[in-house]
C-alpha cells in the first residue's frame, strides 16, 4: 500500500537538444497488482507523463537495459524523470532496483548487420562504423525470434569502433538467428532500434570419432 518514487533532484534544460534519451539499467520483482511507472514531467513535477511501465507479467531475469526517447520535450527547460512504484496489501516481493540512469543524446540507430561466414556453430557480424565522437562501445543482441530488443539475450560488445565486426559462437546446428547492434556513448546512452538482420546455421554436426579398436565390422 505504497506509492514511492524516485525523482531527479534537479529540472533539465533540454532546450535546443536534438535526441535525448533517458537510459537506465534495472531490475524487478514485483507482487500481483505492483506497477512501476517511469515518468517525465515537462513543467517541473506539476504534471506528469507516463514514459513506461512495468508489472509482475513484465519482469525479466537479472540486470537488463532500457531507453526511452526525450524528443518531444526539447522545448522545455523544466524537465523531471522520475521511477515510482505502487504496491497493494497482498504480499511483498524484491522490488524495484535502478542503476546507471543518464539523460543525454542518443546516438545515430545502427544498420542491419551484415551475416556472413556462416558455419553449423557461429557466424560474423559486421556493420558500418560509428562516427559519432562520443562512441563508447558496440553492443550485440540475439534472439531465436524476429522483434530483437534490449531485453533480448546480449551477446557481446565491441569497444573498436572502427573495427565493427564480431563472431558469435556455440550457436546450434540448423537454427534461425536474429540480430541487432546498438552503439554506447561515454555519457551512457544508448541508440534507438535500428536494423535486424536473420540467418540459419549450417545442419553439419560435427563428426563421430572412432579408432575402430573393434575392426571394421
């Protein structure tokens, strides 16, 4: 029977920004009947816009990232975000933990990657390099269905920024693989989705031994 929130201590200035974005990194456990809302205010906390929510059917396992565009308030200088929670009486659980929170420009969304060198086990991704001058790091995401996002499985991370290329390995044998690469910034933020790109490892096990210590038969 709680309404708890976590507010900024000081109003943004988001005047003349050209993509912000709010990122964060969480995790939750919520009751039957819990909600926690992020939620951005435009006129320093008079009033209140839900950015996203999220419920015990929603919550993942450990740590993942999320971002949430900015865009429609670069005309406000009293910008606010704050995470609240609402509980019920019926029970307690974990809760609700934030780490990591940046409010800064997103950078530019990253291509489809190409997929390419494809075996029964791994397979290479490569895509355009970043040009963006506060380029911290490449993460990659894989999914076993279409629609990869940042609660997807991450894979690994690429901090060259001009050598974008990376091989995932101990893939199964004849599956569909899904990708997508978002690109970091040292102030944290993450880029919006950009381009997903699928392919089928190869259906060549790897082969039996055997030193036919019994012969031939």
């Amino acid at each position: 029977n709680l309404n708890t929130a976590l507010t900024l201590a000081r109003r943004l200035d988001l005047v003349g920004t050209r993509a912000p974005g709010l990122t964060f990194r969480h995790q939750y456990a919520f009751q039957s009947g819990d909600v926690g809302l992020v939620e951005v205010s435009a006129n320093n906390g008079t009033d209140w816009t839900i950015l996203g929510q999220y419920t015990a059917a929603t919550q993942t396992n450990g740590w993942t990232w999320q971002r949430y565009s900015l865009a429609a308030y670069t005309n406000s200088s009293q910008v606010l975000v704050r995470f609240r929670l609402t509980s019920n009486s019926s029970g307690s659980a974990d809760g609700w933990r934030v780490d990591d929170i940046s409010v800064a420009e997103m950078p530019e969304a990253v291509e489809a990657p190409v997929l390419d060198q494809i075996a029964s086990y791994s397979m290479r991704l490569s895509w355009p390099a970043s040009t963006n001058v506060h380029f911290a790091e490449y993460r990659i995401y894989r999914s076993t269905a279409a629609g990869v996002n940042l609660t997807s499985t991450p894979v690994g991370i690429v901090t060259n920024r001009n050598g974008p290329v990376f091989t995932d390995q101990g893939l199964a044998i004849d599956t569909v693989y899904f990708y997508k690469v978002y690109q970091v910034t040292r102030c944290g933020a993450i880029s919006p989705e950009g381009g997903e790109s699928s392919a089928r490892t190869l259906n060549n096990p790897i082969p039996f031994a055997d030193d036919f210590e019994d012969g031939l038969s």
